[in-house]
C-alpha cells in the first residue's frame, strides 16, 4: 500500500504528525550486527529533529528513539527490527480550520478523496514527520553495510537556496565543489559547506519568513568508495532506485543525475567518459555519466541533485475551496519550517543509505561476484 521500500533490505514506516509516534519496520538486516539506538540511530535523528535553529520549524521534539524488537544483548537477530519515536509536542489546535478547508499545494484534497477520511492535524501521515521512520533506518542500512565494506561515503548538502547557490554543475562538468566532510556541512544550519554563501542563505530563509512565505532548493548528494557492479538492468537501475527513493520524500520536484539536464547542450564527444587506465585499475577521466553506466555503478563518484519546492503551509491569506467545494480563504497556522531545504539533508543520506544497502544485498544474493 506504498508503506514500504527495498527488496532485500525493507522497511515499512508507520505514524502521524500528531498521533502517538512514528516509527519503521525493517526486514532484512543481517544477523549478529552491533546495534544501540543511542549510538547509531539517534545521531541520525538528530540532525533530522524541529526546533535546530532559528531558520527550521519551532516544533520541540527529542525524537527518542527505542528499539522495541529484533536486537538481543546489543546485536541483532536477523527478525524485524521495529523502532518506534514518540510525539509529544502535540498542537492539534492550530489545524482546526484546516479540517474543512483544503491548503493549497498540499495532500489535503488528494488524501481526502482517495479515502474518503483524512487526518488534517500537522496533515497526518502526509507529513515531512513521516521521514523519521526512514532517517533510523538509514542509520542501520549505513552501519550494515560498512560492516561489509568499509570505506563508502555518503554526503548530501544545500546547493542552493531560492536564488542563492553554489555553481556545481552548470556546465555538465563535475562536481566542481570538492567533497565536503560532514564538519564543513554541519558548521552552520542551512548546511551549505561554503560559508559566505550559507549566510546569505540563512539571511534569505529569514527574510522570506519576515513576510510570512517560504522558499525551495536544491539538494547534492554525492557517494564515492562504491564498488563497481551495484545496479540490477533494465527496471532497477542504479539511478532509477535513487530517483524513486529522492522523489518519494515530502516536498521533492526534480531529479537530477551525472550531467542532468546540462548533459542535453552537449555533443556525444563532449559528453562521454573516456576510459583510462589509471595505476592498474580502469577509470573514467570524466565523470558526467554520475558514476553509473547502464544502470550500474562504475567505481567512480555518484553524483545526483534533488530539487525542493517551497514549503506549501505560509503565514499569508490564500484562495481555496473547502469540502463542500465552496470558494473561501486560508491563512496557514501552525509550526512549519520556511525552507524544508536545510533539514532534508539528512534525509537524503538516509535515502541513499538504503538504496545502497539494498543492491548490495542483492548483488550478493548473485554469488561472487565483484561487488
């Protein structure tokens, strides 16, 4: 019913913005594997929780994370790992009006339609609360597969904001901007590791809250220390499942791999990787193809972008219709964040994490193989 993601590593998500908690399912973790919810999932949580900085949504949550099944003495069993975070920051006050009024650009109408009930307070399981689930399971899907090899980095950070950005991949050479550690991300809160930009981000995202509206960006996220081989032709491509995975998250338009869209000014002997050898193993000279060919990875550096919209609930009046489908108006109350861009970041690892995890899983399902 659209609950669940992977194959061989899947998890199911289950939980409402102001119900009791979120939480996730996840099948397929291999047995035996240190794991503590302190240690390695609340990190992850933590970068994902409200209430960060003074550019993300007020919301106080601590986002506590307990593991309820499938680890015994530290390790796990091989059985379901089920991991629940409450809700306790409850403000369902603040969406009484939206239970008959429809808010633009959200999933208010559609879910309504499509169920004939809805749960309007925070926007129910449509909202970006739902991600929870997938940020602790992509702690996991992270820590399983460095168990089985070591050395793959995965990093997402802000590219741009509204109109503010770096020049990355303009010009369908790249990445230009060097790989960032998570320090360089995580030294201010818009997550841009380049801090002159970043403060003009910031800048903007309160500027445009000022005025009661929001603004959108764009995600990167960037892998190297990929095997070759990760990618199953012709439906689950490498890059189909990261598109699938990016464009399934709260508030994403647009998806972006390799050389994207700039890909299409330029002539084939302008755009193809040319194969080299490099100290005894095979290498590209440039990477526009993003680090997949045919559908699978090639040893050289994923690279891929996700676009935002802005965020749909501002604090400005707003033509709409309600249930009756009568004509009224709608000023957005309750706490949301003014550019979801910022704290999508963890997100988006987590996402890649899993996708990642699971084709490994099932290029080893194959046998010996290189990957």
């Amino acid at each position: 019913m659209g609950n669940s993601f992977g194959n061989f590593f899947r998890i199911s998500t289950w939980g409402e913005s102001h119900g009791g908690g979120i939480g996730v399912v996840i099948d397929g973790c291999p047995p035996n594997l240190p794991l503590s919810a302190q240690d390695d999932i609340q990190p992850a949580l933590d970068r994902r929780r409200p209430g960060q900085s003074e550019i993300t949504t007020p919301r106080k949550e601590t986002d506590t994370a307990t593991i309820v099944s499938g680890v015994y003495e530290g390790r796990t069993l091989g059985t379901p790992i089920a991991i629940t975070v409450p809700n306790s920051d409850h403000r369902p006050e603040a969406y009484t009006e939206m239970k008959e009024k429809f808010r633009p650009s959200h999933a208010d109408y559609t879910y309504q339609t499509k169920y004939g009930v809805r749960n309007h307070e925070g926007g129910g399981r449509s909202s970006a609360r739902e991600t929870i689930g997938r940020v602790a399971a992509g702690a996991v899907a992270q820590k399983a597969l460095l168990s089985r090899h070591a050395g793959i980095e995965v990093r997402a950070y802000v590219e741009r904001i509204h109109t503010l950005g770096l020049e990355d991949f303009g010009s369908g050479e790249a990445p230009i901007y060097p790989f960032p550690t998570l320090e360089q991300v995580e030294a201010t809160p818009v997550r841009c590791p380049d801090t002159d930009i970043a403060a003009q981000m910031i800048d903007r995202i309160k500027e445009v809250r000022s005025k009661g509206d929001s603004v959108g960006g764009i995600i990167v996220c960037r892998v190297r220390g990929l095997p070759v081989g990760l990618g199953e032709p012709v439906f689950d491509r490498l890059e189909a499942e990261l598109a699938k995975a990016m464009l399934s998250l709260p508030a994403t338009k647009a998806f972006e791999f390799g050389s994207g869209f700039a890909g299409t000014f330029m002539k084939g002997s302008e755009h193809n990787d040319v194969f080299e050898n490099a100290d005894g193993r095979i290498r590209t000279r440039t990477n526009r193809s993003g680090g997949s060919q045919g559908g699978i990875s090639n040893g050289e550096e994923l690279y891929f972008r996700i676009g935002f919209k802005p965020t749909a609930t501002i604090l400005q009046p707003q033509q709409t219709v309600d249930l009756s489908g009568a004509e009224t108006e709608l000023i957005g109350r309750g706490r949301h964040d003014p550019c979801v861009v910022p704290r999508a970041v963890p997100i988006v690892e987590a996402m890649t994490w899993l996708v990642l995890t699971d084709l490994w899983m099932a290029q080893q399902a194959r046998g010996p193989q290189t990957a």
